[in-house]
C-alpha cells in the first residue's frame, strides 16, 4: 500500500489502494512528457542513399539562389557531416564512398578497402545477404571511385578492370550508367542480365536483373544533353527493385557535380546539381507514397572550394571563384526523409551514415 507517501515527479496517494493499482499510476507517471513515438520505432524497408558528388553548402546555395529554390531545402531532417578519410584531412571520392558504404575510415583510392588494404564488407553486399534486392545509378562509370565502393574491393580507385571484375556474382538487380568498355556484356548476360545500351527508356523485363548502360563510352554527357536520364533511370530502378516484398537498398549518384568543380566551371556545376535535385525530387514523392522508404542525401565531400562573392538579387546572378580545382575539408550537408530520417540530424563523422543504415536496417 502507498499512503501519503510521494514518490517520481511528486506522485500523491491520499487513499489506500492495491500495490498493482499504484504500480501503474506510478509509472504513468514517471513515463508523461516522454511516450515512446511509434514512428520512431519503425524502421524504413528500402533505404535510398543519394550521393551528390562534390556538393557542399555553397553548391547548394548557389543553385538555390539562381534558380530560386531546390526541393532538397524543403526536407527538415538535416545535418553536417566531417569527411576526412584515414590519412588527409581531404578526402577522394574512394575514401569518402568507401565510409559510407563499409562504415570505416580508409586511405585516399581505397576501394571498398579499410586502411589495412583488408576488404570490408559494403551495406550493399549486407542488403543483399539479408534477401534485399540492390542497385547502383550514377552519371559516370559503374566502376568509377563513389560507385565501385559499394562492390569492388580493391587497392586503387584507378582499376577500373579489377573493379569491374568484383561485379560479377554479386547479383546486383539493377545498374544504370556508363563503363560499358571495362565489361564482360557476355558473361553479364550468362549471369542473367538484360543488357540495355543508350539513353532511351526501352522495355523492362522485370523477370530479370537490369544492366542500362547509358552509351558505349566511359563517360556520360553534361546534364543538358543527358536530359532526365537520371531521373528516369531512378525511377526505373525503384520500380524494378520494388518488386521484392524484402525491400531494397539502391544507391544514385550525381557524379558530375564534382566535374564542374574540379573544371572550375559555375555553370556547369549548378546544372548537374539541379538535375541531381530534380531526381531527388521524384525519389521523395515515391518515399512519400510507400511510407517505409527512407532517403538520405549527402555528398562525399565539396569540391574547389567554391566561394559566392557578390550576387543579384533582380537577375539572380552570382559572382564566384573557386579556391582550387581540388576537394576541400568543408563540412558537407546530410538530409533525410522516412523512417528513422530524425537519426541524421545534428553533425557527424562520415562513417556514421553507414552505421545509422545499418541499425535502421536491422543488421
């Protein structure tokens, strides 16, 4: 019996009463003002991790500003993330993918490698060990430095052969981009691929695994001539790895952005950064329509140094220059929509964005 007594949060019992009565009273009490949400709870089935290659804060704001709004602003989970990799305080690409896909710090031109040169094992390759269906976009080659990250292994970002040679027997369910030189399209096709060249959307067998090589080059073209191929090369994969009641892991990358950087070129820059944003766009609404998708967009570091000197406010003109034609140290922005979105906010190590995909993922 508790009779007079106070206890958590000045608790008062004024008459006698059954000590399971009080228990419940008691911890209703000391539980108000901080109920477990049931949203927080709940675990996304896909996760979508949007990496936009080079994007930092003044990428974002430059966009922003000459064509007068991105849709990625209007998302409210957001944060900062540190992008060393293990031996420079500036990243490459290789480093930076590679600590977001194995959730560790490695030297710069290690793919999918810790920083003994030992391999790791990739969130994509645990999606895929857990039943999930995979896939990788990006607007260059398949084994370039941010996608080759997440299946190859191996020493250096520059080879492209090796990395390639790590794709086959992973059973990855859908890719879209280019590199088609650096593969084997027969043994793609022993390994039950339908095989697709060019930036058309042409029809869909949905019985088997997708390879969409954008041309027969290395190299895709600059977003103006690409038209909304990365969009629709999205969209296409979502719907085919939706087909899985398991859920999917897919990664998309807007690699140009960093080219515009490394070339010292605004324009170019800003254009693939609003086609990236265009993409995201699309991705959002899906996420909005299933319910259980969460998107994380982020970039694996900033690239030139970009600096906004003087702007127009009437002609929505800016005045820049860039700091170098390399990568910076600058923090980079993180943003997130779906279930478990409100884990990113707040500022973090690059490594984090993996271990917050896998908790969320249940591995």
């Amino acid at each position: 019996m508790f009779e007079k007594g106070h206890f958590c949060n000045m608790l008062y019992f004024k008459k006698p009463m059954s000590l399971l009565m009080a228990c419940v009273l008691l911890f209703s009490n000391c539980n108000a003002g901080r109920k477990v949400s049931i949203e927080k709870l709940k675990k996304p089935l896909n996760i979508i991790l949007m990496i936009g290659d080079g994007m930092g804060l003044a990428q974002i704001s430059a966009a922003s500003f000459v064509y007068g709004g991105l849709f990625m602003e209007t998302l409210l989970d957001m944060g900062l993330v540190k992008t060393s990799s293990s031996n420079d305080y500036i990243t490459d690409s290789a480093a930076g993918a590679t600590a977001y896909s194995t959730g560790v710090k490695t030297y710069n031109g290690a793919i999918g490698l810790g920083p003994d040169s030992i391999s790791r094992i990739t969130i994509l390759e645990e999606a895929k060990a857990n039943g999930k269906s995979v896939g990788l976009i990006a607007t260059c080659s398949i084994t370039h430095a941010t996608p080759g990250s997440f299946f190859g292994h191996q020493l250096n970002r520059e080879m492209h052969n090796a990395i390639a040679g790590d794709f086959y027997g992973k059973n990855i369910d859908y890719v879209a981009g280019t590199g088609k030189p650096y593969f084997d399209i027969e043994r793609l096709l022993k390994d039950g691929y339908q095989v697709q060249t060019g930036p058309e959307v042409l029809e869909m067998n949905k019985s088997k695994k997708q390879f969409w090589f954008y041309n027969d080059s290395i190299d895709a073209p600059k977003a103006k001539e690409r038209g909304m191929w990365l969009k629709n090369a999205s969209m296409r994969g979502i719907e085919h790895l939706s087909q899985n009641r398991n859920g999917f892991f897919l990664m998309i990358e807007g690699s140009q952005i960093d080219w515009g950087g490394h070339d010292n070129d605004f324009n170019y820059t800003i254009t693939e950064l609003k086609d990236f944003d265009e993409t995201i766009k699309s991705v959002i609404e899906f996420a909005k329509k299933d319910g259980n998708t969460l998107v994380i967009i982020t970039a694996d570091h900033e690239t030139g140094g970009l600096s906004l000197n003087h702007g127009d406010l009437k002609n929505r003109t800016l005045e820049t220059s860039f700091a170098s034609t390399h990568h910076s140290g600058i923090m980079v922005p993180v943003f997130a929509y779906g279930p478990g979105s409100e884990r990113f906010r707040g500022t973090m190590e690059n490594i984090s964005i993996h271990h917050k995909m896998k908790l969320l993922f249940g591995f």
